[in-house]
C-alpha cells in the first residue's frame, strides 16, 4: 500500500506550537491510516483531507493499494 501524507504548515495554526500543531496533524494522518481497509483486500485508492485547530484544511493522506 502506498501511503501520501501532505500538509501545508503556513498558517496561524502552526505559527503559536509548531511542534504541538504538527504533531496533532499526523496523529489525524494516523487515525485514516488505522482506519484503511485491509492492505489485502480489494484495491482502494482513499483521498482524506487534514484539518488544523482552526478546521481550516491543511492537506491530505492518500492510501492506494492498487497494483
């Protein structure tokens, strides 16, 4: 399975607690990843978008699991 986690850090969001603001960032990015199919069953291709503090959207976590 291919996984693609891309996000945007300018924004306020990111300016106050980078670290804290991207770590909350990937534990999003981990929950869609948690939540995937089963990397053996039918092929999925999932597109989810990342949101900041402020529900602003940041960026996407892209599964694919087809050949």
């Amino acid at each position: 399975m291919k996984v693609t986690i891309t996000f945007d850090t300018d924004n306020a969001a990111f300016e106050d607690s980078f670290l804290m603001a991207v770590t909350k960032t990937l534990s999003q990015a981990k929950e869609v990843i948690l939540g995937a199919h089963d990397p053996g069953s039918e092929p999925v291709h999932d597109r989810r978008l990342l949101k900041d503090i402020n529900g602003n959207r940041i960026g996407v976590v892209e599964l694919d699991n087809r050949a």
